[in-house]
C-alpha cells in the first residue's frame, strides 16, 4: 500500500530559528513529491519535485529530493510567526493520473 | 489566491440528503481533482478528472459520484449523506494529466451533516 509519512508530526520553534521537515514517502511508480503549506483553509502549493539531488528555492524555503533513499526534507530559515501552519508533503504516483497520497502533515508553531 | 474557485463554502445538511458541490479550475486547466480532508483521515484523492474523461479514481464511496462538464467546471454529487460525511472537500486542477503537474486547490467546501 502506498504511503507517505511526515516527521515530526508537531513542532515549536522561535522566530529566527531553523527548521527542517520531513517525509519520507514508500509508493509504486513514483512521478513527483508536492511540498504544500495549509494554514486556515486551502493548501498553497511551495514546491513540485521530481530530480534527485536539486535544491528547489523559494526565499526562506527550500526542499530537496532523494530518490534512493525516498524521502525529501522542506528547511525553513530564519522563521517568522507567519510561517505557523501545517506543511504537508504530498506524492503522486501510479500509472496515469495525478493522484496526490497525503502525509498527515507537520504543524509547525513559530512563537514571537 | 489560486484562481479555483468552489461553491458554496458552507453547507449544512441532513442525513440522507443529497447535495452537489461545484468547482471551476484555473483558466486552461483541463483537470479537476476532488480531495476529501477530516480530522482523523487526513487529506484523501477521491477522484479526478481530465479534459471531461475519468482518470483516476480512489476510494470515493458508491454514494459518491462526479463529473466534469464540457466547460471544464466539474461537479461532486454527494448522496445517502451520513454523519461521517461531514469534512471539507476541495477541488484542485492542474494543467495536464498528472505526473509533473502541479496542483492547486481551491478554498473547500465545508460540509456538515447533521
């Protein structure tokens, strides 16, 4: 059976500080790991991996693939208080479709 | 905003009702996801579609069922409705079938069953 797994399932941090987020992910046909950021309502997509070993960047963020070891790590640097909010790591796997398998996400909590 | 638009936000209803959910995705998308997220399950894929055709299904319930009209907009047809039923329910498109698309979702539906 397919499945995705995020560690740690919480966290608490402070602002400034570096956080890493984990998922590891065991599927069948693996096509690409989604990396999303949900705070009140909808997920908001940060990064779609696909290559082992690039570094995917967006300003504080970044997230990168390993495809041997199946899993991939989101860092955030330098946190601030609107950084709280759960990150989920999603993988898309199977023959045809774009079905997204689920972890169950890393609440993370920066405090001021 | 992701430019997926669903209505209505809210709905409460009664066990066994039916209620029909909508979503249109971004312009040029041509496949809608439908995803089913409660406390204790998590984010789960119910079903998707492309360019109007069924692509992929998961474990979406027999009382459940979906399509995507010739517009592209798409609707989730929720029927026998139970007390477990009650999550929220969003909808995602992407550009193509799937495999290095991405995917963005709109704001959900959030259901109660009572």
């Amino acid at each position: 059976e397919d499945k995705v797994v995020q560690s740690p399932l919480s966290l608490v941090v402070h602002e400034g500080d570096t956080v890493t987020l984990n998922c590891s992910y065991e599927v069948t046909n693996f096509r690409s790991l989604l990396w999303y950021k949900q705070e009140k309502k909808a997920p908001t997509f940060l990064f779609m991996l696909t290559s082992s070993g690039i570094e995917k960047k967006s300003g504080r963020l970044s997230s990168i693939l390993d495809k041997k070891e199946l899993f991939s790590i989101l860092n955030i640097t330098a946190t601030q208080t609107g950084d709280s909010a759960v990150y989920l790591c999603a993988v898309e796997a199977g023959n045809q479709g774009g079905k997204l398998i689920f972890g169950q996400g890393t609440e993370l909590s920066v405090k001021p | 905003d992701s430019g997926v638009t669903q209505t209505p936000k809210h709905l409460i209803t009664a066990t066994g009702q039916r209620v029909t959910l909508r979503c249109s995705p971004r312009s040029g998308d041509l496949s809608v996801y439908w995803y089913q997220q409660s406390l204790d399950q998590g984010l789960q894929f119910l079903i998707q579609y492309y360019n109007g055709e069924e692509r992929a299904k998961g474990n979406i319930l027999e009382r459940f069922s979906a399509q995507q009209f010739p517009d592209l907009h798409s609707e989730l047809n929720l029927s026998s409705l139970e007390l477990g039923d009650s999550a929220l329910y969003f909808c995602a498109s992407s550009v193509g079938p799937g495999g290095i698309y991405e995917q963005y979702f709109g704001p959900g539906t959030r259901l109660t069953v009572t």
